[in-house]
C-alpha cells in the first residue's frame, strides 16, 4: 500500500505536462490552472483533517507557494521552446544539484568527507544523463540552445525556495499537512499576480480554466507526496517521485508527439536511465 502512494506523486507530477500540453494555452493560462486546482485540493485536505497553523507560518507558507510559481511558469515558457521532453530532464537536474548544494551549505546534509564525496559523484552522474537527454540533431527545430538553458536555470530559483522550505526554523517543527493549503493558495496569488502583468484577456480564456485539471493532478501529487514521506521515509519518498521525469518525458514524445530522431530518442532513454541513477545515488550521501 505504502508503494501505491509512493507512485502517486510520479504520475501526478508525471502528467500535469501532458494535461496542459494537451489544453495548451498561454503560461499564465496554465500556471493559473495549476494554482486554482491546487487550491481545491488543499480545501478539500483542510475540511478533512482541520489542521492548526500560526498566522506567521500560514503568511510565510503563501509567500513561498507564489515563490514557486516562478519556476513553474519557467517550465511552462521552456515546454513551448524546447518541448517537454527537452525541458523536464534539465529542469529535474537543476532542481537536484541546487536543492543539494543548499542543503549541504546551508542545512548541513551530506555531513563528513564521504558522503560529500558520494554525494558529489552522484550529481556528476545526472549531470551527464542531463548532457546525454540534450543531444540534438542540427536539423532538429526543437534543438536546445544556451539561452533556453540559462532561462531555464535561473527560473528554476522558484523551486529551489519551495524545496528548502520545510528545512526552515520558521516551519521545521510544523506538521506538513498544515502548510499545505497556504502553499497551494500562494501558488494561486502568484498566478494571479503573473496573470494581471501578463495579459488581462487570459481570464476570459476557456484554457485558463481547463488547465485546472493539470492542478487537480498536481494537487493530488503534493498531498499525497506529504503522505508517502510520513509512510515511507522522506529518502524514500524523493526516490519514487523521480519517475516523474520518465513519465513526463516519454509523454511528451508519444503523447504529445515532439519529435526526436532515432539517435535523439536512444540519447534521450540513455539519459534517463543515468539521471534516475544519480538521483537514486544522492540518497546514499
């Protein structure tokens, strides 16, 4: 059972690049999407379980959802240059070695020479698988170029906030179903916020709300994401959740029918296969 739940967050994270791929719409369209359908997901937790959380923490915990929203909508702009296939792998690379430069610096993992070693090792290899899923024939028009990666990177900042959070003194001894639905509606006010400097007229999009069962989806993942780490050890639980990547990836290919070479394609398994092993490797650090 406790594997079941594991798997949810995979798929849920696995699919929501399929569902707004398949809506389509503008960025704001769907970060909205995925802020909206969060958010019901996080009432939804909230009328069942009847957390408590202080007013500082559920402030905080807002600020951080909207904080997201940045690198989700870098994810979002990436989809449309590069494809989802060419953006989930990099994304998930620099999501891993930021998240574990900042734990080790700033949080203290990865404590003694060999673990920082293993550790080391580790993000060497997904670097290489990320390198591996990036290989691009010339005549390719989704070919991966610097400044797509240099976006990519710097939006990425977003979820490398959201991702220390729980690490933080403010929130560390807090029970993670009570942050929850602050995260999700923080999630919603910085798509909203995004959306009234984008462009007024998305609100009257039929895609701007369609893309709320991509948040639906996403919700689902988060909350039962929380669940897994309590059941199955927060190590653990990270470990599932990287067949998100998998799933996201081949999606965008046969799904969402983004061309790839036969060469492209045999790269693109080959890297897979190498940053789920690196991202396994970090666990051991």
């Amino acid at each position: 059972m406790n594997i079941l739940i594991a798997l949810i967050p995979a798929i849920g994270w696995g699919i929501v690049p399929m569902i707004t791929g398949k809506v389509g719409g503008t960025a704001a369209n769907q970060i909205f999407g995925i802020g909206a359908g969060a958010t019901i997901i996080g009432l939804i937790a909230y009328l069942f379980i009847h957390p408590t959380v202080s007013t500082t923490v559920f402030w905080f915990s807002v600020l951080v959802g909207s904080l997201w929203t940045i690198g989700q909508i870098g994810q979002f702009i990436s989809f449309k240059r590069i494809g989802v296939s060419g953006t989930v792998p990099l994304s998930t690379v620099f999501q891993l070695i930021g998240n574990s430069i900042i734990g080790m610096i700033i949080f203290g993992d990865w404590s003694g020479i060999s673990a920082k070693i293993i550790g080391i090792i580790a993000l060497i290899i997904v670097i290489i698988g990320a390198l591996l899923t990036s290989v691009s024939d010339n005549s390719n028009n989704n070919k991966i170029q610097i400044k797509d990666i240099v976006f990519l990177l710097a939006t990425t900042i977003g979820f490398w906030i959201y991702s220390s959070f729980p690490n933080m003194s403010i929130v560390k001894g807090q029970n993670s179903t009570a942050i929850f639905l602050p995260e999700m509606i923080g999630i919603l006010i910085g798509a909203i916020i995004y959306g009234l400097f984008t462009d007024l007229k998305i609100f009257k999009h039929k895609e701007q709300y369609l893309n709320i069962f991509a948040g639906l989806a996403w919700g689902v993942a988060g909350f039962a994401y929380i669940i897994s780490a309590k059941a199955n050890g927060n190590t653990s639980a990270f470990i599932w959740t990287q067949l998100n990547v998998v799933i996201a990836t081949f999606g965008g290919i046969f799904i969402l029918h983004e061309h790839k070479s036969p060469r492209e394609l045999k790269y693109t398994i080959l890297g897979i296969v190498v940053i789920v092993i690196g991202s396994i490797a970090t666990s051991f650090a």
